[in-house]
C-alpha cells in the first residue's frame, strides 16, 4: 500500500470513529434494565459499515475508537474496555461474513446475510459483557448470567436494527462512491 492510500485509509478510519462517536451521542435512547444503562444507538450500525467499506483492520479501529471514547467520555470508563473488546470482535465476525460472500458481487441476500451475522454477534457479546460487569460489582455467576438475559432488550433492539438498516445503508454509500477499492480495502 502506498502512502497516499495509507493516509486515505487513515483519514477514512477517523472519519468513521467520529461518526460513530457522533451516532451514539446524538441519537440514543436510554432503556431500563438489571445489569448495565442499555440504550439504542447506531454505533454498532456504522461499526458495521466502516468494516465492510475499510476492511477488518481500519474498520475494528473505526469502532473502537468511537465506541471507546464514548464510553470513556459518557461514565462508561471502567467497562470501555469491553466495549473495545466487544468491538473487535464484532468486525472481526463481520470481516468473516463479509468475505464468506465474496466482496464484489453485493444482493441484498447477501448484505442481509452479513448484518444479521453481525447482530446475532451483538447480541452475544452484549450478554458476555453484561455478564462481565455484573461479575465485577459481586455478583454470583447464575445471578450474574440470569441478570444478564433479562438486559438484552436494547442489544436485540440493536441487533435488528442493524440486520435492517446496514444493507440499504450499505447499498446507498456503494451508490454514491464509497467501496472497498475506492477506499484502499482489496
């Protein structure tokens, strides 16, 4: 990779991280629960998209950053490495379903294929980290694993919006200009 397509990818990286920064703090609804302060966001949403528009590598930084710092800077600072975790994993799994289905050909199928991967992933990560942090104030592990089921309102809230929203969005920015080899990613 030359250094011009180095710096674009750079830029497109930070570009997306404050987008999702941007996407959380601005559009979120909070929703009460026993573990943890869920609330629906489009931060995983463009997480999402920045992995399959930038790559496995420049789009897991995307998400972690601007997950990260949202959490770091809304009182979410001592579980944001979780956050961070969770969202490396979830490019990672996107990154794998998105190359499972070739990165040229796009049907709807297909991009659909990948977002509900991608929110069938959210909604495990969330659990395991609600699991997490509820281990971490004292809780026993059945009552930490019980509580953690009856939190994943917003998760799944998260989940289908992504499995709905990231092909069309997908679609529209594939319109507009914005691909994997325009954007440095094959």
């Amino acid at each position: 990779m030359g250094r011009s397509e180095h710096l674009k990818k750079l830029v497109f990286t930070g570009l997306f991280a404050a987008i999702i920064f941007i996407g959380i703090s601005v559009l979120r609804i909070p929703l009460p629960a026993i573990v943890g302060r869920p609330f629906i966001h489009f931060g995983n949403i463009l997480t999402v998209l920045a992995v399959m528009l930038l790559g496995f590598g420049y789009g897991a930084a995307a998400g972690a950053i601007g997950l990260g710092l949202f959490d770091i800077l809304n009182g979410y600072a001592a579980t944001a490495w979780l956050t961070v975790i969770e969202a490396i994993i979830l490019a990672a799994m996107v990154n794998l379903s998105f190359k499972s289905i070739g990165y040229t050909e796009h049907s709807l199928a297909k991009l659909y294929w990948v977002s509900f991967v991608a929110g069938l992933t959210k909604i495990i990560t969330s659990w395991c980290t609600d699991v997490i942090e509820a281990l971490m104030v004292g809780t026993t592990l059945k009552v930490a694993m019980i509580g953690s089921f009856t939190s994943l309102l917003a998760a799944t809230i998260n989940a289908v919006a992504c499995v709905v929203l990231v092909p069309l969005l997908y679609r529209i920015l594939t319109q507009v200009g914005f691909n994997r080899r325009r954007l440095g990613s094959l």
